[in-house]
C-alpha cells in the first residue's frame, strides 16, 4: 500500500515541478521511474526520486512560499517514511 502512496505522491510532484518550470531532467527521471514501476513493481526509484522531488519543492518554496503547497510536501514526507 505505501508504495501505491509514493507513486501517486510523486505524480503530484512531477505534475508541481513541471508546472512551476523546474527540475527538467528530475521531471525526465521520475516519469522514467514511474514508467519502470508500472513494469516491474520495484518500487526503490520512487522513493529515490522522491527525495529529490521534496528537496527541490523545499528548496523552491523558500523562495516562493505560495506556488508549493504544505499539503503536497506533507504527502511526499509521510509516503516516504512509510516506506
């Protein structure tokens, strides 16, 4: 159950930080890790790319507190600690 959580968290993230116009290639790598999931059932690259997704948010949201909401950072934390 926690890794369908991480998958549909990341999804929110990928959709964020291709809206906001950021992270390009972290887009590029977690629509890859998604793909590989939905083939393999593994799901060690979300969790990975998961982390990346919430520093580049946290980061990101330092700067421009409105454009990232808590709700999408508080799902990326609580999928990956369920971990």
């Amino acid at each position: 159950m926690s890794a369908e959580k991480m998958e549909q968290a990341l999804i929110n993230a990928k959709d964020k930080l291709t809206k906001l116009n950021i992270e390009e290639q972290l887009v590029s790598e977690i629509e890859w890790c998604l793909g590989s999931y939905t083939h393999d059932h593994n799901p060690a690259g979300l969790y990975e790319k998961g982390e990346q997704a919430k520093t580049a948010l946290e980061s990101y949201k330092k700067d421009n507190p409105r454009k990232v909401s808590k709700k999408l950072l508080d799902d990326l934390s609580k999928a990956l600690k369920a971990q």
